[in-house]
C-alpha cells in the first residue's frame, strides 16, 4: 500500500472552506484566466480571499444563484475559468436548471461552489441542510463531482478544477472539521485512495465523513477488526478499479456520506459493485429524512454519522455474514 502521509494527530481542525478559499487565490495568482462570481456569501464561502487580491476578476451578481451560475457559463464560453459560489443549498438547490442547460448542456469549465452542506450546518437547520446536492450533479452529463476530507485536499481540490476543462462541483463544509491530510498526501480528480489497508470490511466515504471512517477503523482494530477505508473525494468519475478491489478483498462494503443514502455515494458504490462485483453492501447517510437544528457534533450522532454508529454498522455485518457462512 502506497503511503499517504496522513496525519498522525487529528486535533487539529480547520473549516474545509478555508481550503478552497486559499485554493481559489493561488489559482488566481497562477492562471490569469481564473474569475470569481459569488451570491452575496463572499466571506462564508471564503472568496472574500480572491476577491480582495483581484478586484477585477471578481463579480458579486447579489442574491440571484440563477444568474451566478448563467453569467459564469458566458465568462466560460469566453475563454474564462470562472468559480461560483454560494451554499449548497441555494446553488445547486435553486439554479439546478440554469446549471444543466448553460453549464452542462454546452460542456462550459464552471467550477461550481457548493457551501454548507450536510447536517453539520448545524443551527440553520433543514431548509439550508442541504443532502442531495451530490445525487443532484453526478447525474448531469459531464459533470465532476468533489467532495474534499479536509481543507488541505479542499485547496489541492480547487486548484486541480482550474486545469480541468469540465464542468465542476466542488461540495464543503461549513463546520471546523478535523485535518488528516498534509500537504505531500496525493490528490488527483477521478482517484480514490485507501487510507487505511485491511482485508475484514471496506469502508468506503467521501467528504467529512472520512474522518469518521477512520475513527470507525480505529474502534474496531481495538476489537481484532482489519477494516479498510478508502477514501472517495471524486464520487463522479468514480473510481472503479480501487473501490473493486477493495470489494474483492473483503467481501464486505459499507458506504458512508453527510448526504441522503439515495443517489449519493452509496448509490454510485451500489451500481458498480451490483453490475461488476455483487458484494453486500449497508449505506450509511441520511435515510430519507430532511435534517434538523442542532450542535453539529450532535447532529452527526443523532443521525448515526459518528466513528461510534460506523464501528458498530461493521461488526454487525461481520457478524451476520459470519453466521450465514456457517448456516450456509
């Protein structure tokens, strides 16, 4: 197993935000093509950081999501790589129409910007939750869909979209959440990556909740349980090959995602073991049901998100899949 050089104390924690919004203005410092257009949330997007080295690159269209994406398809069609952004749950939630025709329909390199999702955003409770935007955009044609563990990946993230000449979306969170990766940790669109060899159950997770699969891992090491977790920051193209072997080797997959348990993560893991690799497979998201206004950290407990609610996930299926063997 290559070595990932993953952090070896997780204390440390940071809004993976922050790491697009540094992303973004490095991207701007090196390609002078990169614009930025934003829906009156410049700072809590955290591209207040571009907006300031580069005035004349940056548009703030106000509180219209259907424009900011339709504007950064023209920017595009002109030979601009432009960046939108706005929270999760407004872009792609309310412009998704705007986005399939004048972004993906035509193939324009927009690096969409979906902010505060998932139930860690905590307070502002369902209607801003947002949990479908990933089942939203990777079933768009030519759409790449991003979903970083932390702010470091989120920079290395950002600035991968700025070469990229598809259509982007690029999903984060709004709470601090632990860092895991460092800056020699590998990123590249289309790749997954275990972060963590066993050969008892495979965990699969994207975005936040890699975090919670590691610490899930950890548990059940504690128990004799060699869990493996692979790390999915790039859910459309999913990578096959790596979540197939992984597959393969254990036998046992368990999905796990901040976003419904429908059309997400688990959905796109389910399609390709189901027609390359039938393995039983448990998701673990949101089970069709809307968020609720909390602690963030209780929020994720409450819906059965943590290393805790994991941990046991997998040994029941050890344990059940144990027994059928033996019954069988």
């Amino acid at each position: 197993m290559p070595d990932m050089h993953l952090r070896r104390d997780w204390k440390v924690t940071e809004p993976i935000r922050k790491g697009f919004g540094r992303g973004l203005l490095l991207a701007g410092q090196r390609y002078d093509n990169v614009v930025a257009a934003c829906a009156d949330l410049t700072e809590s997007t955290q591209m207040h950081l571009f907006a300031e080295a580069f005035p004349d690159r940056f548009i703030e269209v106000g509180v219209a999501e259907q424009n900011l994406v339709t504007a950064g398809a023209g920017l595009a069609a002109m030979g601009k790589i432009p960046f939108v952004s706005s929270y999760a749950a407004f872009s792609p939630g309310r412009n998704w129409e705007q986005i399939r025709t004048t972004i993906a329909l035509n193939d324009r390199p927009v690096k969409i910007i979906g902010s505060h999702a998932g139930v860690s955003v905590g307070p502002d409770g369902a209607t801003h939750q947002m949990l479908e935007d990933i089942a939203l955009m990777r079933v768009l044609p030519n759409m790449v869909v991003i979903s970083p563990c932390d702010s470091i990946e989120a920079a290395k993230a950002t600035l991968a979209m700025a070469v990229d000449r598809r259509p982007n979306y690029l999903r984060l969170a709004r709470e601090a959440t632990p860092i895991i990766t460092t800056d020699k940790t590998p990123f590249k669109i289309g790749k997954a990556y275990v972060y963590k060899s066993g050969n008892d159950i495979s965990i699969t997770a994207t975005g936040t909740m890699t975090y919670q699969a590691l610490a899930a891992a950890k548990l059940l090491t504690a128990d004799g349980i060699k869990a493996e977790v692979v790390h999915v920051p790039t859910i459309k193209p999913l990578d096959e090959v790596t979540i197939l072997a992984s597959a393969k080797k254990t036998g046992l997959v368990i999905s796990v995602e901040e976003h419904q348990i429908a059309g997400g993560l688990g959905g796109a893991v389910a399609e390709v073991l189901s027609e390359h690799w039938p393995t039983r497979l448990f998701r673990i998201g949101m089970a069709d049901r809307f968020g609720e206004s909390g602690n963030p950290d209780e929020l994720i407990k409450h819906f059965g998100l943590d290393a805790n609610h994991i941990a046991e996930a997998a040994q029941h299926m050890l344990t059940t899949h144990r027994k059928a063997r033996t019954d069988g």
